[in-house]
C-alpha cells in the first residue's frame, strides 16, 4: 500500500539516478513501442478479403477519429487523419494503461501534457503562418474593430489565444490525477474496513458497489478526456484553415 494518495504519482529512478530511466520513461517506452508494434501488425497482416477482429476494431477506431475531424473540422482539413491518429494513441495507451493496478499514469503530469499540448498548439500555428502568412494576424484583430479598441482587443485575444495551450494541458492532467487519487482514497478505505475484520465487513458491500461504480466511471472519463483532446485539436486544426476564408 502507497503511505499515501499522490505517492503513486512520484518519478522513482529505476536503475541509476544519472542515466534518468525512471517507471516515467519506462511507461512511456511501453506505450511507443505498443504503439509502434501495433502499427507493424495492422500493415503487415491485413487482409482485405479476411480482415482479423483487431484489424476491424482499429478500422472502427479510425472511423471515428475521422469522423470527429469531418464533425468539427472542416473541408480544408480531412486529409490531417494521420496527424489526429498519431496524437490519439499514445493518449489512448496513456490514460487506459494508467487504470491497470500498479501501473504509472503518465497524463497525471503536467509536464507531459504540457508536452502534447504545446508541440500540437505549436505544430497547428506553424502550419497556419505557413498558409496564411501575414493573414494569419487577422486571429487577433477581426476586420471592422473601431481603432480605440485595437490595444485592448489584440491583448484580449492573445489571451485567450495562447492559453489553449494550458487549457488542453490543465484539463487532461487534472482529471487523470483527481480521479485516480479518489481512486486510492476509497480503496485504502475499503482494504482498512476489510482489515478490521469482525462486522465491519458487513457494512463494505455498499462501499464496494460505489468502488465500481467509481472505476467505471473513471475509465470513461479516461476516455472521455482524449475524446475531448482530439476534438480540440480539431477545431484548433479548422482555425489554421479558416482564417481569411
């Protein structure tokens, strides 16, 4: 047992404190190398005429993603699927991976979601000057502000521009790290009450009940949380395509 609810998120050292691997890196090798493992198996396997269930589970994954980017995307933007698969899956083996007991929650950390939050929000807006080039500063004035209002509009909207990046990064980091805390709580609560013995037993069908309930619905707002990435990422993807149009 944790001595308490926030030990299961401490960086450990694995091996040596000089060579950095710690259970952060080790996970996160894991998810890549699923990742990439997966990607060799889909290409190499498939069958047209005699599809495998997994290849037909990942179709039906990339249905859906591309059916978000259709949704909330635009015209200009249906051939960036690739991009919006790369970006959901080391999520998807992130944040489903977490839930395994024992496991290390890599998206509890700020830092790693700051880290797809930042490089997407930054590959998105390279992409956007690369089109649009001086159009792209249209973002932060719309056509038709009086000039009185220029310095106070541009300073608002270079606010609320530039901190999608810690929106996407908070959102995704704070419900992965409260859910599994709650998570810990309870279950140190239970496993007490079970260690106590005697009636007290008893009274734990109730609590064990809530317990599941609790974990699934954890594991769908793992879910949840990457649909709500992805979804942003696409909208975010619609504005480097819309400026101007």
């Amino acid at each position: 047992m944790f001595n308490n609810p926030l030990e299961q998120f401490e960086i450990i050292p694995l091996f040596c404190t000089l060579c950095g691997w710690s259970n952060l890196v080790e996970v996160w090798l894991i998810a890549e190398i699923l990742f990439i493992f997966l990607i060799f198996t889909l290409i190499q396997n498939y069958s047209f005429s005699n599809p495998s269930n997994l290849h037909i589970f990942w179709e039906k994954v990339i249905l859906f993603l591309e059916n978000i980017l259709i949704t909330n995307g635009s015209k200009y933007n249906q051939h960036h699927l690739p991009l919006i698969f790369i970006i959901f899956m080391p999520l998807f083996f992130s944040n489903l991976g977490g839930m395994i007991p024992y496991n290390f929650t890599i998206t509890s950390h700020i830092f790693i979601t700051l880290f797809f939050s930042f490089f997407c929000f930054f590959g998105l807006n390279w992409l956007a000057i690369q089109r649009h080039k001086k159009r792209y500063l249209n973002l932060f004035l719309p056509e038709g502000t009086p000039i009185s209002l220029m310095p106070l509009l541009v300073f608002i909207e270079l606010l609320s521009y530039f901190s999608r990046v810690l929106s996407l990064a908070i959102r995704l980091f704070a419900n992965m790290m409260s859910g599994h805390t709650l998570l810990k709580i309870l279950s140190t609560f239970l496993y007490s009450i079970f260690k106590s013995g005697g009636i007290f037993i008893f009274l734990n069908i109730l609590p064990v009940f809530i317990f599941l309930l609790i974990i699934g619905m954890e594991l769908a707002i793992a879910c949840l949380q990457i649909y709500v990435f992805i979804v942003l990422i696409c909208i975010y993807l619609k504005d480097t395509f819309i400026i101007g149009h």
